[in-house]
C-alpha cells in the first residue's frame, strides 16, 4: 500500500505512534490498567479481608518479612496492610470511579449538549444557564457540598463527580455541533427531508467526537485526582475501600514520625496514573485536531 492510499485511521495510529512521549504513557497506561485488573491474582493479600491483617505486623517498613515468609516490599500501613496489594487495589477502585463517572457525565453531556445546539431557542438558553451557573463554581466545590448531604460510598462519589463534570462535555458537544450545524451536508439533509434523528445521529454526531474523546481522556483524570481529593478530606469512599486518595490519607499523620511509605508510594501511584493519562490526551489532541498536525 501506497503512502498517499493511507486510511484515515492507518493514518491515525501512525500520528500517534510518532511520539515518543504518548507511547511511553499508553504503555505505562496498559501496564496500570492491567495491574489493577489482575489485583486479585497478583497480590499477596486482599485488603479487603479482616482475616488476613495483622495489626502487630503495621507500619513495617519496605522489604519486611512477614511471619509466614512472606516480603512486604513496600511495607505496610498501620492496619497491617500490604501496601503493594492496597495500591493494586486502590487502582482498581480510583480507575473505576474516574471511568465510570466520565462515561456517565459524557453520556448526559451529550445528549443535553446536541439538543441544545440542534433544537436551540428556550432548550439551548436553559442547558446552558444551568451549564454556566455551574461551571461558575470551582468543581471541588460542588463535590463537598454534594457528598456533605449524601455521605460516603462508591456510588455517591460517581454521582458527585458526574454532578461536576457534565457540563464540561454539554459545552463542548455544543460548540462543536453549531460548526457542524451551519455546513453545507446538514442544510443538504434537511433538504432532502430526513428525520432530525437521523440527522443528528448519523451525521452530527460523529463530527463531534474527536474534541469530545479529548475532553473526556482528559476529565478521567480529572475524575481521579478529584475523588483522590475528597477521599483524602474523608468525604470520598470509606475507610473499607483503599482507594489511593484513602491510602495517602491513611499515612499522612505517620509522616513526621517517619514512616513515609504509607503515604510515598500511593501518591506515586497516583501520580502515575494522572500522568499517563495525561500524556495520551494530549497526543490525542493534536491527532485529532488537523489544526495542530506538525
């Protein structure tokens, strides 16, 4: 095949893999995610489980031996937990909030941002008000306050965080569609009489997923630090659920006393985690805006 016969998507793909940079962050990307999918195989203990702690053996510091023979390689924190199987873990629970909460806020984004930029008049005035008023305020902001009134778990915490984050994918689907919507191939489909659903969703649509998939790489990460944030301030997920947020938190008072680790190495988690995603966004954009093609 021919240079110049490339597929658009071919084409893609060869975009991406020319940076170094997004590689390495796709890979250490691949090998977290994969991590924290395998946690139950791969760690030396669950957590989770009462029965397998020790107390007596918390906030030892890395390569400790346990009783039993085992290696804390990175020690343990003050309930006797290993630390390495709590970040597993803990990535488990982070990765699944910030997915889980960026595919729900996109999914109502969407939906709220097409009608109004397709339908407009009072449902566009309305969207977008209640999009502004909200983005006037600092997400954190909107987060406390929400899980304040609720209180802590899993689902609270998505439905906090989707709170704060619809509007950033409403704005955006938007402004992109209202591009889209004053093009020659929508007036000619109105033209020819097709059905505003299919007009949307056959041609509207996909013209504004490459600025959305950018956003939303974006706000997964977001999600994480942000419920790290709040779990950190015990507003998050519970103490039964090691998120990293929960894991810094657990280790911040031992900091003084000289027990970095509890904390250390959870934040280096996090940091990771954020950075990785970070680094295939940002590739992403510039892959999908031909604006920014070098």
């Amino acid at each position: 095949m021919k240079a110049g016969d490339e597929t658009p998507l071919r084409r893609l793909f060869a975009d991406f893999a020319a940076n170094r940079l997004a590689i390495f962050g796709l890979g250490l990307l691949g090998v977290i995610a994969m991590a924290a999918i395998l946690a139950p195989l791969i760690s030396s203990q669950n957590p989770y489980d009462l029965a397998q702690l020790d107390v007596m053996e918390g906030r030892l510091p890395p390569g400790s031996k346990a009783p039993g023979g085992s290696t804390f390689w990175l020690g343990t924190d003050d309930q006797g937990r290993d630390m390495l199987s709590a970040i597993l873990y803990g990535l488990r629970i982070s990765l699944s909030v910030g997915v889980a909460s960026t595919v729900i806020a996109l999914a109502i984004g969407l939906a709220l941002g097409l009608a109004a930029a397709y339908w407009g008049k009072s449902a566009e005035v309305l969207i977008m008000r209640i999009a502004d008023l909200q983005l006037s305020f600092p997400a954190i902001l909107i987060a406390l306050i929400l899980l304040a009134v609720w209180g802590q778990g899993t689902l609270k915490i998505i439905a906090a965080l989707v709170a704060v984050q619809w509007a950033y994918y409403a704005r955006t689907v938007r402004s992109a569609a209202l591009v889209e919507k004053s093009k020659e191939y929508i007036e000619a489909a109105r033209c020819l009489a097709l059905s505003s659903r299919r007009i949307v969703f056959r041609h509207l649509l996909p013209n504004c997923l490459p600025p959305l998939i950018v956003v939303a790489t974006v706000q997964v990460a977001a999600a994480i630090a942000l419920e790290a944030t709040l779990s950190f301030l015990g507003l998050g997920l519970p103490v039964t659920e090691p998120s990293l947020g929960l894991l810094i938190a657990n280790g911040y008072q031992y900091l003084l006393s000289g027990k970095y680790w509890i904390s250390f190495f959870p934040g280096i988690a996090l940091l990771l985690t954020i950075v990785s995603i970070n680094l295939v966004a940002d590739q992403l954009r510039d892959v999908l805006n031909p604006r920014l093609h070098r």
